[in-house]
C-alpha cells in the first residue's frame, strides 16, 4: 500500500517525537515518498539532521524562507496521506479551530487528502475536556485518529497519552492507503466506511482479570488488552454498537460503550447482561483459579525481621464464562473465542473450540516472537466449527480484527452453515 504513496510526517513538539523516526523509516521501507515537516519544538527533542537522512526529502519547517513560496499548499494538493506523530494538544487545538500557526498545520487546513492523528501527551492533558472536544471535532471531520497507549510518560509517570507504537501507526496508514487504492481515482469524494456491521450489536471482552489474595496481592496474567481493544475498534468502525467489557488499563476506543471490571466473576456477570448481543467475542484471558478464601487485610510477612512461614493458598475453579455462553447460545449468534496457547496451539484450540460449542477460535501462540501479549503485532490461525482454518502471518492486532470480523461476517451471511 505505501509503494509510490507521497506521504507528509508531521512530527511536533513532544519526548515521543523519537518514534517519529523509526515510523519514517518503516514507511521509507515500504515504497513511500515521505516528506517530514517539523514544528520548531519538534527540533528540540529530533535533530532534523536524523530526518534529513531518513526521510525521501529534506526537512520543511517553515512557510517561509523555502524554495517553494507555497510549501504549505504543495505538500497539502500532493500528498496522498498526512500523518501527524506525535500530535501534541496544541496542534491538535489548532487543528481543530482552524487555525495556521506555521507550516505544518498550514499543510493540514490545505489538503483534501486523508489525515492520520496520533495523539501524545501526559495524562490529564489527554483527558482534559477541551482536549476529547478538540478530538471528536476531528473525527467528526473524518480525521483517523490512532489513539494514545497506557504505559509510561515523561518523568516517569504511569498513564494513557503515550504514543501508539510504530508499527501500530504504520499498519493504521496502511488501512488508509489501502481504502484509497479501492477508489476510482475519478472519485474526489471521502473514501466510504466498510458498515457491514451496521444493526449489529456485538460485544466484546479484553484484558487478563484479577482475583484477589488480599487487599494488595492478587493473581493475574500477562494480557494487556490489546487485541479485545482492536476488535472493539474495528466493529466500531464497521456500524456495530459494541459493548467493551474489560478489564485493561487502556482508554476505551470514542464511541464504545464501556463496562469496567476486574474478576472473573465482575466479567462473568457483566458478560451475562450482554449475552444477547449479535456477536460476542470473547477476548479476555479470564483466571482459570482464584483463591477460595480472601484475606481481608494485607498478609503480613512477619515482625522484627522475622520472617512467618509463607501462607499456602488454596484455589479453587473459576465458572467458564465462555462454555456458559455457548451452552446457552441464541439461533443466530456468532460466538468468537480466543485460545492463548504454548504447546499444540490447534490441537488444544480446536478441542476448546468444540467443547464450548463456539462457531470460531482464534488460536494464538502466545509464545511465539512478535504475537501475545502486550505486542502490537499478533500471528493467529482463525479455526472455524466445519474444521477449516486461516492462518494469518504477523500482522497488526486490528489487521488481526478485520479478519475475525470478516470471518464472522461470512458466517452470518451463511457462507459456513
């Protein structure tokens, strides 16, 4: 999708502006003409040197003082994509009003072609109402947004405003891109939003629950959330109203009805109150064990320096949230399961998926480079109940959604039944 594609890197003034350049370099990589236009606080965390290098041109920092008298209107009518990484709150705001500040949003109010925003900025500043105003504004202009992550900031602070990864941002322009190449390129007006999802109520589960010891301590597992935040994202984007139950530190995707939980049991229950959704997709890895008893105030390890014998925890089962819900499936539903697995991934997938009673599992090899946990990118094998199966190279998460939900799309229109 990148070969031959002029492509516009806005990078301005924040810390995350170093990805900025591995994201160039992968576009680079991958056929695409990329000019970098930097904010002047952009060059005080980037050297433009580093662009200068990288880059398929050299760096534009200004309307004036270039070879072009209109570099802002050039990049804006030649650009097949404008990608805006990281996009601090204040061009975002610019962006938003209208306003011209220097080259770069200059180049934004100038063009018809996709733009692509990717927010980065400290925690309160993302969840400041001005900034989520500025942000639907956008959106509702058809601005592609790829929302920041959870992780740590600058300073070392712990939150949501992180920049999306580069290759989290590289597979995002790729689905642009890819929408353009559709298009007869006769066609001027916006791309139009695959809404086969449309009607559909799909929910969807994420991230790993937490089944507490006591007051402190809890037992756990590795998910992040990742890839149930994608699926949720994706039926979004395809017309479904969705319903996230999760679990995951992560900021819910605009427009998807979030519910908040942290045991098996909260999912359990939460699950069961939309269990008449159209289509549910089971992504969370819900605790398999959970202590029986819960100590009800934070178990002390000793006094004085001595240490007390270590408490010996008795587990006991959790309820399988997910063979209830396929004992109990609806005529109609599509029920999606997901397998993370480390040993004979489709042979223990393929048994799951036939004992819960599901119509796809999606087979993960957790232990696998670049899939699993806490990775942007998933390799997976789509299982289906007639036993065929789609394996999937190493892909984005949303890549890895879109490919669920055409399978399930397929089933509902009977293509598999």
């Amino acid at each position: 999708m990148f070969a031959g594609r002029r492509v516009v890197l806005g990078v301005s003034g924040g810390i995350a502006a170093y990805k900025a350049v591995i994201l160039c370099r992968l576009m680079v990589d991958a056929g695409a003409h990329v000019i970098p236009v930097m904010t002047a606080a952009a060059q005080r965390f980037v050297g433009r040197a580093t662009f200068d290098a990288l880059a398929s041109e050299r760096v534009l920092t200004s309307i004036f003082g270039e070879d072009d008298p209109i570099p802002h209107t050039t990049l804006g009518q030649t650009a097949d994509v404008i990608v805006v990484a990281p996009a601090t709150a204040r061009v975002i705001g610019s962006y938003a009003a209208g306003i011209s500040d220097g080259l770069l949003t200059a180049a934004l109010l100038a063009t018809r072609a996709p733009v692509v925003v990717c927010p980065a900025m400290h925690t309160e500043m993302w969840e400041h109402d001005a900034v989520q105003h500025n942000i639907e504004v956008l959106r509702g202009r058809g601005v592609h947004m790829v929302v920041p992550e959870a992780g740590r900031l600058a300073g070392g602070d712990i939150g949501t405003g992180r920049l999306a990864e580069p290759a989290t941002i590289f597979a995002a322009v790729g689905e642009v891109l890819a929408g353009l190449a559709e298009r007869d390129p006769a066609d001027a007006s916006p791309p139009p939003a695959q809404r086969d999802f449309a009607g559909l109520s799909v929910t969807v589960t994420a991230g790993g629950t937490r089944e507490a010891i006591d007051p402190v301590r809890f037992i756990g597992n590795r998910s992040s959330g990742k890839q149930g935040y994608a699926i949720a994202t994706a039926a979004r984007d395809r017309g479904a109203d969705v319903t996230l139950i999760t679990s995951a530190p992560l900021s819910p995707p605009e427009g998807v009805r979030e519910v908040r939980v942290e045991s098996a049991a909260e999912m359990e229950a939460a699950t069961g109150a939309h269990a008449d959704a159209d289509v549910i997709v089971m992504a969370a890895a819900v605790a398999d064990f959970r202590p029986v008893d819960v100590a009800p105030q934070k178990i002390k390890k000793g006094n004085s320096g001595e240490r007390a014998q270590a408490p010996v925890i008795e587990l006991e089962h959790t309820n399988d949230i997910l063979a209830g819900l396929g004992a109990r499936k609806p005529p109609g539903q599509v029920l999606v399961g997901f397998a993370a697995e480390t040993a004979d991934v489709l042979d223990n997938a393929a048994q799951k998926m036939s004992r819960k009673n599901l119509d796809v599992m999606v087979a993960n090899d957790v232990s696998a480079d670049g899939a699993g946990f806490a990775h942007d990118t998933n390799i997976v094998t789509i299982l289906l109940a007639d036993g065929s199966a789609r394996p999937l190279p190493i892909c984005s998460k949303r890549e890895v959604a879109d490919a669920v939900l055409d399978t399930v799309a397929e089933l509902r229109a009977g293509a598999h039944r």
